[in-house]
C-alpha cells in the first residue's frame, strides 16, 4: 500500500511473520503482514479475537515472551529496525518514544502504588528531572487529559477511580513523554458510551497537539470509522484489506470486511427492516490453518475452487487501496452484496402484545451504607442508604423486548437482579405472572424461578469448569422436570442444537469452547426450564462484532420460535435499537425516559438520551452526528443530587427561563407524549420536540 504522507513513515511493518513455540511445534500467529503508520496519522488495525492484533503490538514493543519469536520480516521505527534490537535499546526506546495504552487500565496501574508515583517515575526512568519537576508535569498533563481535581487524583489510588479516569491516567501516562508512536489495544472496549466518547475525543486532541502517530487496535468499527485515517483489516493473522478508512467503510471489497460490517447494528435500524449477517464459523485456531489455501474460504459467501488451490496476493482495486483475495477485482468491478435472505418477523395479534407478564411499579433496592464510626456504633448517627433503585415503574409485554440503558452506576444490573431475587427489594411492587417478586431466590416459588431466566455478561463466571456442558445444561432439566429422565439427553441436545451447537459439545468442557460458544451454552442453559422471561445483562458486550451478531440473531429467532419474553441490558446504542420492542432509559436510579423504540431514536428526547446519541460510535467515516459531551462522573447513589438527578451533568439546562435553578430545586414532571412515551424533565413538550436530529449516516452496507 502507498503511503499517503510526504517523507518516510513514522513505523514500517514489512512481511512481518510471528511465530510461537508450542507443544505441536512452531505456529506461526502473523504471516505476512505490512503496513505503515506515519506521525500525525492513525491508523485502525481491525479484526476478531484470534486475528493476531495484539501480537503485533507485542512485537513492535518486544514483548512476545520467551516462546514467541519473528523468524522473517521487520519493523522499522523512525527508520531504525526494531527487531533484534538488545533489550536495553529497546528499554530506551519503550515509554519514551512508544508507548502502550490496553484495553484494561487496572493491568497496568499498580493497585498499592499512589497514582502520582506511578506517573512520576515514567518521567524519572527516561529524564534527567527532579520528582518535583516530574510531579507538576504529571499535574499538568492530567489536566491536558480533562481529569477533574488532577492534584487530589496523584495522592489516590487506582481503585479509588472509575473506569474512565483510570483509562484517561494511563493515556497521560502514556503521553508524559510526547512519545512519536501512540499504540492502543482496545482502549475503550469496557467503557461506557460517553466515557468511551471523551476519551475518543482525548485521542484526536492528543494527536493534533504532539503530532503522535497512532496505532489504533480495536473490533469496533464505529470507534475505527471515528478515529482512523487508514485502516488495515486482519484475519488469522494476515491481511487482507489495507486503505483509507473512509474508502474502506465506503467500498469494502474484502468478502470478511465486508461480511465485519453487515455484523454491525446500524444506529438508525431495528429488527423489523433490517438483518444481521454474522460471519458463519470462527477464526481457525493458528496451529490449524492450511498454508496453501486462501485461509478465509471456509467462511466466505464468494468462494471458488481456486480460492482453496492457493494463497492470494495483494491487488491493488484503486490507488493506495489494496485487497488480498482472488476475486478482488470482480467483487469491486460488480459492486457484489448480499441479499436480504431473513424474513421480517410475523407480527404477533393485538391480544398477546398488549399482555402484561412483568409489572413493576415503584420499585426501590436500597442498600445500608456501614459506618465504622463511633456515633454508628452507640446508635446514634442516622442511617445512610445508597439508592441503587429509586421509585422504577416498569412492564414488559409478552413475546416484546424491553432495552435498558444507561452508563455504569445507574442502576440497571441492580434493577434486573432485584427482580431476578438476587438481591432483596426494599420497597415496590413487582409482579411476574401474578406472584410477587418481594421475596430472595431462595425463598420463591419454583415456577417463579423456573419462569424467569438470567444470561450474564461474562459466561466464564457462570459456567463451572469441572463439569461439561452437558451436566450443566442438564442441571436444569433435572432441578425443573422438564422432561422425563430418559429423555434429559435428547432434550440437551435439542437445546444445543438451538444455539447452532450440535451434539459433540455435550461432553466438552467450558475451556475448550471460544467466548462465543460459551455465552450460546449460557442461552441455551437458560432456556432450558422453558421461561416465559430471559433477563440478559450485557450478553454481548464483550464479543466480536460477528459472534455478536450471531448471538442477536439466535436470541430473536428464540424469541419468535417460543414467544420469550426479554429484558435486555446493554451500553450499545445501536445494539438496544435494533434488538429491543421498548426501551427505558435510566440514570441514578431512576428513568429519564421510556417508551417505543422508534420514539426513543428520534426528537424529542431527553437531554441525557441526547447525549448517550451523540456519544454512539458510527461505522461511517461521514455521519453527521451531534457533539454532546457529559462533564463529570455520574454522582454518588448514596448523596444523590436534588431535584432532577441529571442537573450537575446537563448541558441544556441553562437554556430554561430560570438559568436551571428548578432543575436543583424539584423533581422534574413526568411527561407523557404519545404511544407509551414518557419523558422526565422540566423541558416543555414543544422545546424537547425543537431538538434537531443527532445522527444521519450515510453507509449502508449490507442495508
């Protein structure tokens, strides 16, 4: 691929093959592979889990490990090879001219270590200044950052911080030595959409000002299409789609590129006139694939039998875009897509949509803040509760999926577990099939259980490792009698057969299945007590774009097959647009606002809807998308706000007649539009319906 930038590149990855040590011999991880970043410029190194991304950060760094080795190819940095550099070169050269930012901030902050400290020493390790110089620096940059109270936040430690702000002290961490290389592996992946936003927002402001050279690792390809100035797309450690973002997101022509962004829910679509196409099968393990084959064919849609007689070569399709597959230049030639090849689901009658199976009505889960004082101890210090839940009235519908949003801390895991029992209600009313749900799992009746089904965001916490999958699925079966003994295996089977498993991971065992495979066996446990109501928290947060489009299929093909009822948690915008019938959107505890999907999408909103709409990455490198950004962290439940709970963080506040000041004072009106819309704000009906439309992309590929 030709380098759009005048002079050299800031860092050349030329044929770089990657190859470990194992017990079936060496493997090779990443074949091939090149690219180039220059300064100023980012580039989005794009693919599944397994496709070797992270590896190759690893190498360019040089921290493949004692098995790991790069028997071919270079990396140059500002010209200078890096591999087979001593390690006290590379010493140098690490946190001082490249620096690193992953995906978990907690893995590369020392928990007994003071935040300042840690910073401090970045500067002391690779500069001749004093710690007093060192710490006003590190202040500073902080501050650069966007951190709130940059000189409290150096006495504290990591876990004293959100998310956010741990993720914003290791980018200034990274950034304490104007590095000229800025490497990035999935920083913002386990971020809330506007904290993910902001740092998004840091990243650009960053490059703009130290003229850094970004190498930008991620799945998301709405994160990709926002930062990205090229783009390369890798698979089973190779490359096979190099060019601009904005040519890419435009015109894939990579069948897997292509088939990575029909796997991406669109902002504007919903389950009713659109279709995921998750990319069948998986990425093959790197000690099973065929050197003599195009290593994508066993997945491809356009395959042909000289696709699986030899490798491709790179073709380049337009200037400075280059495409590795063998019918590179017919598929851009043709323009070839998919057709729509799901039916839209059947409407279900009148009748059974307006059937109520939950009703929640002033549900409250407080918990009992402890005190360590004295006063506490002789009784005589008031009581102080953190209001997780506060005053929540809710319903779902049968065979209808209800979407909860909101940013971490505001609620919602604690919500759906308080219904689920697993944690006690404090006050409220929730009925589920006319029983009450005032009751711990312990203490409710069986069919309350049995009818009632939790899938969790992380399968690995759920799914017990000493037993195959199986014994847990049968677990159920057994516990509800759902079926006769004798029929428990068949009935496995079934159940694995309706998540696209089949009969051979019935006596597998959790470590050998994929993340994928692992949340499929968690649905599939679920379902087997036949519930009328799936509670899913975060079920695909944490997946790859085409795992995650398979699991949204499977879940609205279970949802149709058995009239399942959902409520579904997710951070994912465009995910809860297009999966959920309604949709609730919560903040400290409460609801700003609810109602049908397509009213939730579209003016009026309210004002916290707005900005979670701003802050939504959109694979289109040219949407038009409003700039909202939240201040501050969402306040303590223990010392909530008074008034309307969002006024500290509303950015429309001001424009009321009063300046806001009825924001701090009262709790603002609920409002109800039409359709089962209802907003809560002190906005009149007629200004929230002047807000203009946030979003409007343009690519719609595989639409």
């Amino acid at each position: 691929m030709n380098d759009t930038q005048s002079g050299p590149p800031l860092l050349e990855v030329k044929d770089l093959s990657i190859a470990y040590k194992t017990r079936k011999g060496r493997v090779l991880a990443v074949e091939g592979l090149n690219f180039q970043v220059s300064s100023g410029e980012t580039l989005g190194l794009v693919g599944e889990s397994g496709c070797g991304k992270s590896t190759v950060a690893f190498a360019i760094v040089g921290f493949l490990g004692q098995n790991g080795r790069i028997p071919k190819g270079h990396i140059y940095f500002d010209g200078d090879e890096i591999v087979g550099k001593p390690q006290r070169e590379l010493n140098k050269i690490r946190g001082d001219r490249i620096s690193v930012v992953y995906q978990d901030p907690m893995a590369a902050l020392n928990p007994v270590v003071p935040v300042g400290k840690q910073l401090a020493e970045v500067l002391t390790a690779h500069r001749s200044i004093s710690n007093h110089e060192a710490w006003d620096r590190c202040v500073q940059m902080l501050k650069k950052v966007h951190m709130p109270d940059a000189e409290q936040v150096m006495s504290r430690y990591s876990f004293q911080l959100s998310g956010g702000q741990q993720q914003r002290v290791v980018i200034a961490m990274a950034m304490l030595n104007s590095p000229a290389l800025l490497i990035m592996d999935e920083p913002t992946t386990a971020l809330d959409v506007t904290v993910e936003a902001a740092v998004l927002d840091l990243v650009e402001e960053l490059k703009e000002e130290y003229n850094t050279g970004i190498l930008f690792i991620t799945h998301n390809l709405g994160v990709v299409a926002r930062v990205s100035d090229k783009m390369c797309v890798m698979y089973a450690g190779i490359g096979v789609e190099q060019g601009s973002a904005h040519d890419i997101f435009k015109n894939p022509v990579h069948p897997y590129t292509q088939g990575l962004i029909r796997c991406v829910p669109k902002l504007g679509r919903n389950k009713e006139d659109s279709v995921l196409y998750p990319i069948p099968g998986r990425v093959p393990d790197p000690a099973e694939r065929e050197n003599e084959i195009c290593i994508f064919s066993e997945r491809c849609d356009y395959a042909q039998p000289e696709c699986r007689q030899g490798r491709p070569k790179y073709a380049e399709i337009e200037p400075a875009h280059t495409v590795r597959c063998f019918r590179a230049r017919d598929i851009y030639k043709n323009r070839v897509s998919h057709e729509e090849i799901k039916k839209k689901p059947e409407l279900k009658d009148e009748e059974e949509q307006v059937e109520k199976l939950l009703n929640v009505e002033n549900l409250k889960v407080y918990y009992e803040q402890e005190s360590k004082s004295l006063a506490s101890f002789f009784g005589m210090e008031k009581k102080q509760f953190v209001k997780a839940v506060d005053d929540i009235s809710v319903n779902v519908r049968k065979g209808r999926t209800l979407g909860v949003v909101g940013e971490s801390g505001c609620g919602k895991s604690t919500m759906v577990k308080g219904l689920i029992g697993l944690e006690e209600i404090t006050d409220g009313q929730a009925r589920f099939l006319n029983f009450d749900l005032d009751k711990p799992i312990t203490k409710r009746e069986r069919t309350v259980i049995q009818e009632m089904q939790m899938v969790f965001q992380n399968p690995d916490a759920t799914l017990n490792p000493s037993y195959t999958i199986g014994q847990q699925i049968a677990r159920p079966i057994k516990l509800f009698k759902t079926v006769p003994k004798k029929q428990i295996r068949d009935e496995v089977v079934r159940l694995l057969e309706s998540v696209r498993l089949n009969e051979t991971y019935f006596d597998r065992y959790p470590r050998q299945l994929s993340g994928g495979e692992k949340q499929r066996v968690g649905i599939a446990r679920a379902l087997a007590s036949r519930p009328d109501l799936v509670i899913c928290d975060e079920p695909v947060s944490a997946l790859d774009v085409s795992v995650q489009a398979a699991v949204l299929n499977l879940l609205l093909e279970i949802q149709k097959r058995f009239s399942t009822s959902l409520i579904f948690i997710a951070h994912d915008l465009s995910v809860v647009r297009f999966f959920s019938d309604d949709v609730v959107i919560m903040y400290l505890g409460q609801i700003m606002e609810m109602g049908p999907v397509e009213a939730i999408y579209d003016p009026p909103y309210h004002p916290y809807t707005e900005a979670l709409l701003s802050a939504v990455p959109i694979p289109d490198p040219d949407a038009d998308q409003g700039h909202i950004r939240l201040s501050g962290n969402v306040p303590s439940a223990l010392n909530p706000p008074e008034g309307c709970r969002f006024h500290t963080r509303c950015p429309r506040r001001h424009q009321l007649p009063d300046g806001g000041e009825i924001c701090a004072r009262e709790r603002p009106p609920r409002r109800q539009l039409e359709n089962g819309h209802f907003i809560q704000c002190h906005f009149s009906e007629e200004a929230l319906r002047n807000m203009e439309e946030l979003t409007e992309a343009h690519t719609a590929v595989g639409a």
